[in-house]
C-alpha cells in the first residue's frame, strides 16, 4: 500500500503569506540586490545563508520582514524563495529572476496602472494571470491545470462556494474529475449530496485505499500496526498512532453497546473524551463534532445523542470497521484541504479577477466575459511535456501565445458583456458603464463594510497602532499604512457627497473587491481630489497626504515630500486654489510648525501661488465623522485658517481643532 495525492495546491505552505504582493516583491528586490553583491556564487547554502541575512534586514511598515533567529538559515532561504520558483518568478536551481520576476520588478519600479487589454487589473496582476493560465501540474497522479479547472466551474457555475473551493476544486485531478465535479456541484446545490459523501466516494475510488479497508477488515485483532499503515501518513507513521485508543475505545462502546449500563457508558466516553485530547488538533475538532463528545456535557442525556452515531448503528464488525475508515479518512482529506484553502485562495487572488465575498468566489464582470465561451476548449488543452512547459512558463509571453483561443478584441469583450448583462444596445459607451457598475459596487462596499461605527473604531485603531484588529476590519493583503491612506480617501470621499468615481481619487492598487493590497515600490501616487467650483469653493484640486508614520519619523519621511507633491501640483494646474490636506494617524508638532510656517513661502515660476498646507490627525478625523462635516464646510474652516495671523501651536489648535 502506497500513498497517492488526491490534492493538487498551488504555492506552498512555507509562503502562505498575508501581504502576499508586497512580500512577493522584496524577496525578488531581495534577490536581484543578492546576485549584484555576489555575480560568481551558486545557489547553495553559503549563499542561501547570506540571502537570509539580508532579508532580515528588510522590514514591513517598520517591522521585520523576518525575525532572523532561524537555526538553519539556508533551509529557511530555501523554503522562503520555493514559492518564488512555484510562481516562475526564480529559476528553480539558481534562484535568479526570470523574465518574469523581472517583468514584476519593472512594472512597479515604472509606477504602471491599470492594464488597458481586457481586465482592468494592475499590470503585474495582469502578469500573475497569465502565470496561472499556464500553471500545469504533471504527475503520476495529476493531470490538470488547476486555474483553468477552476475557471471551467466557476463560469459553468456563475460562482463557488467556498465548500466546493476548498473540499472539490482541488480533488480535481484530470479534465474528467472536472466535468464530473461540476455535476456534483450541482447535485450539492439540490441536496442530494453532502460534502462528506462526495469526499467518501473519491476515497472508495482509489485503490490503494481499497486495499488499506480490505486489510482492515481482514485483521481479527486490530493492532497499532493495522491503524498505522492504513493511515497513510505523509510524514511519519507515528502521527497516526494516537487514532488506535481512540479505535479500540469506540470499538469496544460499539460491541457493548447493548450490554453497558448508562453508568458504564458515560464512564467509557468520558475516556474517549481523553483519547480524542491526543489526536492532531485539526482532526481533534472533527472528531468531536461528529461524535458529539464534550466533557463537560457528558451526562446520561449526552449518551443518547453520542449512541445515535452511526457507527454505533452498525450490525457487523466489519460495518464499524468500515464506518470507522471512512469517517477517519474523510477527516483527514477535509483536514488537508482546509489547510490548502488560504493557499489557494491567495495565489487565485493574485490575479484580481476574481472576487472573494460572501463566502463565493466568482470573476468580475469582465473576465466573465472573456472566458465563457473559451473553457471547454481551454479545459482540454493538451499539457506540454515538462521540457517545453518550463520553456513557456518563464517567459513573458502574449495571451494568443499561451493559447491561440485566448484571441479576443476588446470589442468582442465589450459584445459579450453587452450580451450577458442585457445592457441596451444602444448604450455604446461600455467601458463608462463598467466604470459606473464598478463605483455602484465599491460604495456598496463602502456602506456594508464601513459604517460610521467601523470608522471610527479603526480611526482609534490608526492612532493606537492595533494592527491585529485593522487587518479584520480592512485586509491583511495591505499593510496598516496603506490600509490608513484607504480609509482616509473613503472617508473624504464620503464627506465630499461622493461626487465621481472613488478609484480615480484614492489612485491605490485595488483588488477586485474593492480593498487596498500593497507593493513594494509604485503604487504611491498622491491621493488628488479635485472639486468642480460652486458658490462655496472656487474650482481646485486637493491634493490628501496620509501618514501613520511615528511623530519622530515625520520629518524625514514628510516634510520635503509633501512640500515638493503641492509644488509640482501647482505648477501643473496653474490654479492658485489648489491645497494639500496633511493627516497623520499621531500628528507631530514639529510637522505642524514645519508646514504653517510654509504659507509665505513663494514657488518659483508661479508667484501667485502659496503653499497651503491643512494639518490634521486621527482626532480631528473621527471629529469630522461625527459632526457629518461635509466639504463645503470643511473648506470655509481650512480658508479661514490659512488665512488666520496666528502660527504654530495656537494656530492648529483654536483655527482648526477648535473649529472642528
């Protein structure tokens, strides 16, 4: 009896990583500054050694990028960069950039936007799609190409749960596991099948699995060894010898069942209540719900629910046994893939065409579009040999050269999107309705996911620094920084009435749910809101820096910036209204002298111009929230304290705090 994959991932489980964009990018920094330093040196563990050096001297939003205490550096330096080589981003043995890692470098160091062909993503993830496109898996038990399996049954579909992402797409091991999941998919839907009898039937198809049962029903004595070798550990036989009292116990509660007073009964499960402590934790948990064991309810009421178990139901030995093997392995597989879900879901994210919400993964309107009427023929692609595969995949290559298929107009997009959402014929203007349906679906976000109360806690939550806790409120693909500007833009946005399209304003990288991810380079163009004139304001631009910067660090990192972004914004517009909006989460007063003391000073080659620069921080935020200010009277009180004599600390307190 041999091991057989049943599950394919994409990635690994070293790098299974939050930021994954950000942390993506500064191994690849990382490595390209690693191979100037050392041109002449091979990838082994001298040089390994040094790679983890030198990423430990990387940081986060101020934190280590590692912690640098690994006992064994190079394995670590392995493990970090195998996620790199998975993605085509290194070559596998060397572990330097490939056309593709630095395609990704130069697309953020060029500060580049939105891809124009087909999706509207950022063009790195425009890059990370094609990856995908091409990912195969060739084995001696798979077969597949996991992105396209998932596109077949999210198209056929219109979405995936996250049950059928995490329990079914990845047991998909050849183009006939998929056409047969996707009628399962919708046998699931209709009730006619659990996930638990799904994974039941691909275990009672694989024949080692066949053999591990007959060897169980054949052994009269059930021994450790028996248990062991059917439990086809991956790593080592022993982690599966903790199951063996907890078979004999069950056992012995399902021979006595008819004979054991209640007294004896909960005597017996309370002692599989203490086996179940030593099993591994994530089967611990399922173990428990299906027998419906908790020690603290133990009780002659509990053992009636705890007897009611199927296994207990059984009239044979070998049905228990086989009830037994089933439950265990179906355990196991959920285990497993529920620790591949995350990873999976991550890499798949990658591509931004793909929204995650509501617990359904489904495409954006566009990538729908594009691949409807492309997945059966994209499904039956042949895979390529390993030679030629490896060729195609570390190259930087067109659409039609991944496969001629994937030849589509913009045009042919725009047809098909017309078709699918019924839009009137008449509107010929596609891309502008897109552009609306997407601000349509962004201030739904905005309304669902940040009321007035979840700004305000996360208001509090910049301030104090609670990282933990920005991340459940926002996302864990940005950092606490970039997650700061986010929320600073919505909340403007709201206070300006949002009046335009919100992408065009906050100008960060977006995923397709509409949430901030982080880069390490790029992606950091000032936040420009700019307001036609009314009988309130004249016609300006506003420019809104955000910082969460510490107070100390504010002058090195904001001071000549900020000055310099209001600069050239003047120079470009030649409107003498034009401002500049400063919010640090902690504001410093130094940086608010700094910028006060600023508004006399003269630009060059634009006299008439000054440079008027509002400071504010976390409070004077969550006071705009809660007095509803909106933006007209916002900017009578920023004029009024331009315009104010007083300086300094005086200044910002009675002309801004006060008025606030």
């Amino acid at each position: 009896m041999t091991f057989k994959k049943y599950v394919w991932t994409i990635g690994n489980t070293t790098f299974r990583e939050s930021n994954l964009n950000l942390k993506i990018e500064i191994q690849l920094n990382a490595l390209k500054e690693l191979f100037l330093q050392y041109p002449d040196e091979q990838w082994a563990p001298n040089l390994q050694n040094k790679y983890y050096d030198l990423l430990s001297t990387k940081s986060i939003d101020g934190k280590p990028f590692i912690r640098g205490t690994a006992p064994n550096k190079a394995k670590d330096a392995r493990q970090l960069t195998s996620a790199l080589a998975d993605l085509g981003l290194v070559d596998r043995d060397s572990r330097k950039l490939t056309e593709i890692g630095n395609k990704i470098l130069s697309i953020r160091e060029l500060e580049a936007g939105q891809n124009d062909e087909f999706f509207e993503i950022d063009k790195d993830s425009f890059v990370y799609l094609k990856q995908l496109l091409k990912t195969q898996i060739y084995e001696e038990d798979i077969k597949i190409k996991p992105f396209l399996a998932f596109l077949y049954l999210v198209t056929k579909h219109e979405y995936l749960s996250r049950q059928e992402f995490t329990y079914l797409l990845p047991t998909c091991l050849n183009v006939s596991d998929v056409i047969d999941t996707s009628e399962t998919i919708v046998q699931l839907r209709n009730g006619e099948v659990s996930i638990e009898s799904i994974i039941a039937n691909k275990i009672s198809s694989m024949s080692n699995y066949n053999e591990a049962l007959e060897l169980l029903l054949s052994s009269p004595d059930v021994s450790e060894d028996t248990i062991t070798a059917i439990g086809f550990n991956r790593k080592s036989t022993s982690y599966d010898k903790p199951i063996f009292p907890v078979y004999l116990c069950l056992f012995d509660m399902f021979e006595n069942k008819d004979i054991d007073s209640v007294e004896a009964k909960i005597s017996k499960a309370k002692r599989l209540h203490l086996m179940l402590k030593k099993i591994n934790s994530n089967q611990q948990v399922s173990w428990r719900k299906y027998l419906k064991v908790n020690n603290r309810k133990i009780n002659s009421d509990s053992i009636v629910r705890i007897y009611e178990n199927e296994l207990f139901s059984c009239s044979t030995d070998n049905a228990f046994k086989e009830k037994f093997f089933y439950a265990w392995h179906t355990m196991k597989w959920e285990s497993t893939l529920e620790d591949y879900f995350d990873l999976n879901r991550r890499y798949f994210l990658l591509t931004d065409i793909i929204k995650y919400n509501q617990e359904q993964f489904s495409l954006t309107t566009l990538a729908s579009a594009f691949f409807e009427d492309l997945v059966d023929d994209l499904l039956q692609e042949p895979l390529l040999n390993q030679d030629e595969y490896i060729i195609k995949y570390l190259k930087d290559i067109s659409l039609v050269d991944i496969n001629p298929v994937l030849d589509k107009s913009k045009n042919d997009v725009y047809r098909s999107v017309q078709i699918k959402l019924g839009i009137d014929p008449e509107i010929t203007d596609i891309e502008l309705f897109l552009k609306n349906k997407r601000n349509q679906e962004f201030n739904e976000l905005i309304d669902l996911k940040f009321p007035e109360e979840v700004l305000l806690e996360l208001m509090d939550s910049f301030i104090d620094r609670n990282d933990e806790r920005i991340k459940e409120l926002v996302t864990d693909d940005a950092t606490p920084s970039t997650c700061f500007e986010y929320i600073i833009g919505i909340i403007w946005y709201k206070q300006s009435g949002r009046i335009g399209f919100i992408e065009d304003f906050l100008k960060l990288s977006l995923d397709a749910n509409y949430l901030p991810k982080s880069h390490a380079i790029g992606g950091n163009a000032d936040l420009v809101f700019t307001y036609e004139g009314t009988d309130t304001y004249p016609k300006h631009n506003m420019l809104l820096e955000v910082t969460l910067s510490e107070r100390d660090s504010q002058r090195q990192m904001e001071w000549e910036p900020v000055t310099r972004h209001l600069e050239s914004q003047l120079l470009k517009s030649r409107n003498v209204n034009d401002y500049c909006v400063f919010v640090a989460s902690v504001l410093s007063k130094k940086t608010m002298q700094t910028f006060r003391l600023q508004k006399d000073y003269e630009i060059d080659g634009f006299e008439d111009a000054r440079i008027k620069i509002i400071t504010l921080d976390g409070r004077d935020i969550k006071q705009i929230i809660l007095n509803n200010r909106d933006y007209a009277s916002l900017y009578s009180i920023f004029e009024n304290a331009f315009l104010s004599p007083r300086i300094s600390n005086e200044w910002y307190q009675k002309d801004i705090v006060t008025t606030l």
